[in-house]
C-alpha cells in the first residue's frame, strides 16, 4: 500500500504552523465561519487540534485534524484537499466495496461490488471491530453539511460521490489490504463474518456500471416526463447547471417554457418538481422556475456580500481576485463589501410571474438529504413563495442563506493540505427563523430498505396515493 511502503511524517512545529495557517485564512475570509459557532467555540476547537499535533503523525492522520477543523464550520462549500505526494495516496486509496443505504444509524448494503455472496440488503455491524453506529459517529466528525443537522451528512454516503461510504472509510479509519466485516445476512438473518478485500476507484465505478446500470444517476441536468392520462407531470431537476456555469442565461428559461407550455396544452393539473440529489448551481436558475408559480414579483436573494474586495485578499492571502470588476463590490458600514453587479448573479434582482403558462394546480416538490446548495435553495423559495408541498427529507442545503459563488484555496505551507473556502455569502427572502436549516419537508418520507432493494420509490408512491389521489399500477 503507498501509506505502508513510503510513509511521510510531519513534525508538531509544521502541522501547527499550517494549522494557524488556516486559521486565521478562515478568520479574514470566510463569511459563514460563525454561522454555527461562535468565536469562543471555534477558539477551542483549534486549540484541541494542536494539542493533537503536539506529536508527530502520519500525513494522512494531519489531514484527517484538517477534516475535524472544517467539519465544525458545518458548510458544504469548505472543503480539504491534499496534493503532492500525500494527494496521490489519498487518491490511489482503494475504496470498499460497498454502496450503502444509511436508515436509523444503520449501514445497509445495497450494491455489492465484492467477490462475495452477501446479499444486497444485509446489514453491516462491525468492520474491524468498529461498530456501525461507532463509524457513523466517526465519520461525522470529519464531515458536515451545511447546518448542524447530521441526516442529510449520513444519507450523501450512500449517494455523493464526494462523501461516498466505500471511498471515506479507508480515509478515516485507515487503509488496509483486506477488511474483516461483520454482517447480518438479509437472507438467513445469521450474523456472519467476512474478509473483504478493497478495490480501486476504476474498478469501482466498472463494477457498478456492470452489476447495478439502473442506479447510475442521469446525467441531464434536467428531465420532464408528462402523462396526461393520469393528469400529472414531472419536472426533474438534477442540478441547476448545464454544461457549465458559463451556459447561455436563457437555457434554464427555455427548458421551463418548453415544459410549462406542454403542461398548459394538456391541461395538466398534478405537478411534481423533484429535486432529489440536486448538486446546486446558480440560485437564479432556481428562481426562474418560481415565475410559473408566483402572483408577485420576488427579489430572491436579500443580498450577497464578501469580507473585502480584491486589495484585502490579495493583502491577507497573496491571491489575486476580479472581485471588484465581476461582482461591484461596495463597502458597508460594518466593513464588508456587498456585491451591486447582477451579471452573474441574477437572483439579485426582481422576478416577474409568467402569465402565459402559469401553474396553478396542485404543486409537490421532492427533497432529500442530497439537495445541495442552491436546491436547498430552490426549496426554501418554493416553501416560501408558493403552495408547493414539500415531501421528503430535510435537504443539505440551507433553505434560506449558502455560501460560495466564489472561493479561495489556502495551501499549507509545511504539510501537504490545503482548505477551500468560499468568500460569497448569500441571504435569501424566506423567514429568518428558517434560513439557516435545510428545507424541512411537510410530510418527511423515506425509503425503506426493502424500498431500495425493490427500486420503488416511497415518496413518489405516497405523492400519488395521498396527494395528487392517482392509483399507482
């Protein structure tokens, strides 16, 4: 394994140096750092950091205190990174493999990529002696999402490919050349062990497209499925993107117009916009999609502002930044700079009903613990500005205020590590007492395990039965 054959210690002085490196990056730039802690807490978490450092430790154990000390900004747009050689040991990592579904803080495997029979569906208790319940803790103290609620952190395990279970496990509880796993077998119910021997990320992705092809996510931005037989619709949301974030302005607007259009044509009455596992995007593409629902002009975002202009970063971390000329940045009265030019951020300025094809049936909007960024967004709007009903689970992503547009990466400069953070900040027109949680949904529904394995979905189901009254076949 690389760790085993050429492992690189880092000595107390480097690693705090760097971590009073970040520290005070995160202090000068970071606009959401206090945002679910306070100064005197954050204090106290870096300060427990070093005492960890006081020793020298492993590279890969470094950036594991790296992990703990963005985890505590709980905010899905910081992020660790590690490059040189410590980046390509993470990176050649092999993951274990197993996709799973996380229900109740239990671990169930739904894909099996091993060379063993254990059926999808069997419960994972223990791997190398760490309980299940024990690597969930574990695990949440190296990674967040935004806000303090941990369900939407534990269900991207089994779906984001940035936090996705196979592939962090060997990142926090170390790397090894084979597993023991101790399971209880969906089948038998006997409770069984096992040897379980990693397999890289090439061979990962291989197998899952070979054995599991129908759980590979679309890879369409968006998706619009009428039947106007059973009277409904279904607008599918994947992210709030296309190719890029630099696509033409009018190419969400145009999807919608085409969508809305054909629903209007066939009088469709029962709509459904899912936004499960959303990945975000520009919040303006989201609001685009309120004109069809709306009966007054909105002006989403309330304001985006940033900690300093170009001269303060270029001052307090050598980066040099376009601040200035892309955002028009102005200085407010408690020192931050508030962004005035909508070029690129066009939830900034007002949106106006859509007369033509306006919606006026029974709206349901699906959510999920991996709606992320502006789908949480897209969320706390709908909630907020129109009749939707909200079904699901809380998502990732704040429901009224984010962090990103723009960021910054802080490389050590002792150790291999690096942070990213984000300098925009974004605070949205819903209610103040929800904006820094994720959407809570109306009626919180979720799949059962049996659910997965069967490929039903428990939401869309309910949807159907309860809401929209469509027997399902």
């Amino acid at each position: 394994m690389g760790i085993a054959q050429n492992p690189t210690i880092y000595q107390p002085e480097d690693m705090q140096a760097d971590l009073n490196k970040f520290k005070s990056a995160l202090i000068k730039t970071h606009p959401g750092l206090y945002t679910n802690q306070s100064p005197e807490k954050f204090e106290e978490t870096v300060d427990k950091l070093m005492l960890e450092t006081s020793k020298p430790l492993l590279a890969t154990d470094f950036y594991k205190i790296v992990l703990k000390m963005i985890a505590t900004i709980h905010d899905d747009h910081t992020s660790v990174k590690a490059f040189n050689h410590l980046g390509d040991i993470i990176a050649n990592q092999k993951w274990l493999p197993f996709q799973i579904y996380v229900k109740d803080e239990r671990i169930f495997i739904v894909n099996n990529l091993s060379n063993l029979q254990i059926p999808e569906g069997s419960e994972i208790l223990a791997i190398d002696d760490h309980l299940s319940n024990e690597i969930l803790s574990e695990i949440l103290e190296h990674f967040s999402s935004d806000g303090i609620s941990e369900s939407p952190t534990l269900h991207k395990l089994g779906v984001s490919y940035f936090t996705l279970f196979g592939k962090i496990y060997p990142q926090i509880f170390g790397e090894k050349s084979s597993y023991n796993i101790s399971y209880r077998d969906y089948k038998s119910n006997k409770i069984l062990t096992a040897q379980v021997e990693p397999l890289s990320e090439q061979n990962y992705i291989a197998l899952k497209e070979k054995r599991y092809p129908l759980t590979i996510p679309s890879a369409d931005a968006f998706n619009f499925t009428l039947n106007k037989q059973r009277n409904h619709a279904i607008i599918k949301i994947n992210r709030f993107f296309k190719d890029s974030f630099h696509e033409p302005e009018n190419t969400f607007p145009d999807y919608y117009k085409k969508c809305f259009k054909e629903i209007s044509a066939n009088k469709i009455k029962n709509l459904i916009i899912d936004l499960r596992d959303n990945s975000g995007g520009k919040a303006g593409n989201a609001a685009y999609l309120l004109q069809y629902f709306i009966d007054k002009p909105i002006i989403p975002a309330k304001e985006k502002i940033t900690l300093g202009n170009d001269e303060y970063f270029l001052k307090t971390t050598g980066v040099k930044l376009r601040l200035n000329e892309d955002y028009g940045l102005a200085r407010q009265m408690n020192g931050t700079f508030k962004v005035t030019k909508y070029d690129a951020l066009r939830e900034l300025e007002k949106f106006d009903p859509i007369e033509e094809y306006h919606f006026n049936g029974k709206l349901v909007v699906l959510i999920n613990g991996g709606v992320v960024s502006a789908g949480g967004t897209a969320a706390g709007l709908f909630k907020e500005y129109t009749n939707a009903i909200l079904v699901g689970r809380e998502t990732s992503g704040y429901a009224g205020t984010g962090n990103g547009v723009q960021k910054i990466s802080i490389l050590g400069g002792h150790t291999e590590t690096a942070i990213t953070i984000p300098l925009l900040h974004g605070v949205y027109a819903i209610n103040p007492i929800i904006q820094k949680r994720g959407a809570i949904p109306d009626y919180e529904i979720s799949n059962s395990v049996q659910d997965v394995l069967e490929n039903r979905d428990a939401a869309m189901e309910f949807v159907f039965k309860n809401l929209f009254k469509i027997k399902t076949k």
